[in-house]
C-alpha cells in the first residue's frame, strides 16, 4: 500500500479552516446541497457492501474492507489536528479519520472497488466551504437556517447527483438561492420606511 494518497488526505484536512462559521453561513445553500450529496454517495456504497449503525458518519472502509487500515500514527495525528482546529467538533473527527482510511483503501492494491462516486469527497468540499459550522440534532443536520434530513441510509438512495461540485456551480447555486431568499423575505416582509 502506497502512502500517497493518504499523505495528500492528511494534508487537504489539515489546510481546511475549521473554523470558518462566517463562510460557512454565507455558503450554507452549497454546503446544506454537498451534504446531501455525500448521504447519497454513503448510500450506494452502503447499498453494495451492507448495513451501519453508525449513519451518517461512519467509517466506510471497515466496511468495504476491513483488513485494509491506514497507519495508525496518521490517523490519530488527523484526529488531533482536527479536534483542536475545529474545537472538538466530533463529526469532524470522526468524518477526517473515516476519510484518511478511505485514502488508504483507494491505494490498497487487494480490492477491486465497484464504480461507484467517491462517497467522501462532498464532505470534504463541505467542510473546505466553511469548516465544521453545522450541528447535528432531533435527526437534523442543521446549516442554520436550513436542515438537511438525516433518515436512514435507505431513504437517500438515488442515482442521480444532488450537486455539481465545482466551485463555480456551488457558489453559483449559493448566489441563486440567496438571491431567490432575499426576494421572498422582501415579499413577505415588505419595508414600512418610506424615505
């Protein structure tokens, strides 16, 4: 197994700013939309290889194959980095240690993996959108003022992307939405000030 792929994941974590809620909230209609995405993605691999107790944020790798890990230093390195940068966000955690295994499983060279879409990359570009600003609550995922459904890993399978995810389309969606929430706000709550 090659150390690459691994190495570039630990390092893309690492430049991530985790704690970047005011981009985060500017971008929360692409964020809210690559959440859904990577439920998607998580779906259909969870489809082809079986069952978690542990939706949404799972290591997916165990799963796929179990016998292929990462080094257990840079696992733990990541899950350090990311507890202090992100303020101990634990899906944070959970989602980047989940991510380097997966980096380690892509540069394994026993399994034949499906072609299936990379189920983490969504997360990562949510997170590189505006770090760990979301909770997770009552079977919500919560971008402030939008929630994205939790479910169970059944109810997002679908063949069909949710998102582009260049960051030409997400901020474009993010200018439309934004757009389309302003001219409603302005509709439902129209300004009593007349000079």
């Amino acid at each position: 197994m090659s150390a690459n792929s691994v190495q570039l994941m630990v390092d893309r974590l690492k430049a991530i700013e985790w704690m970047a809620y005011q981009e985060g909230q500017e971008k929360a209609f692409s964020r809210a939309a690559l959440m859904k995405e990577y439920l998607r993605r998580a779906a259909l691999w969870l489809d082809s290889y079986g069952d978690t107790d542990e939706w949404p944020f799972f290591d997916l790798a165990a799963i796929v194959a179990p016998a292929v890990r990462a080094d257990p230093a840079m696992v733990s390195d990541v899950e350090d980095f990311v507890e202090d940068a992100s303020a101990g966000s634990w899906h944070a955690i959970e989602c980047s240690a989940a991510a380097v295994q997966w980096a380690a499983l892509r540069d394994a060279s026993g399994p034949v993996l499906p072609p299936l879409p990379d189920p983490f990359e969504p997360l990562l570009r949510l997170y590189e959108r505006g770090g760990a600003g979301f909770s997770y609550a009552n079977g919500f995922l919560d971008f402030g003022m939008l929630m994205v459904k939790r479910g169970n890993w059944r109810s997002h399978l679908s063949p069909d992307p949710v998102v582009d995810l260049d960051d030409k389309a997400l901020d474009a969606l993010d200018e439309r939405s934004w757009a389309e929430f302003h001219a409603l706000a302005a509709r439902t709550n129209p300004s009593t000030d007349n000079g």
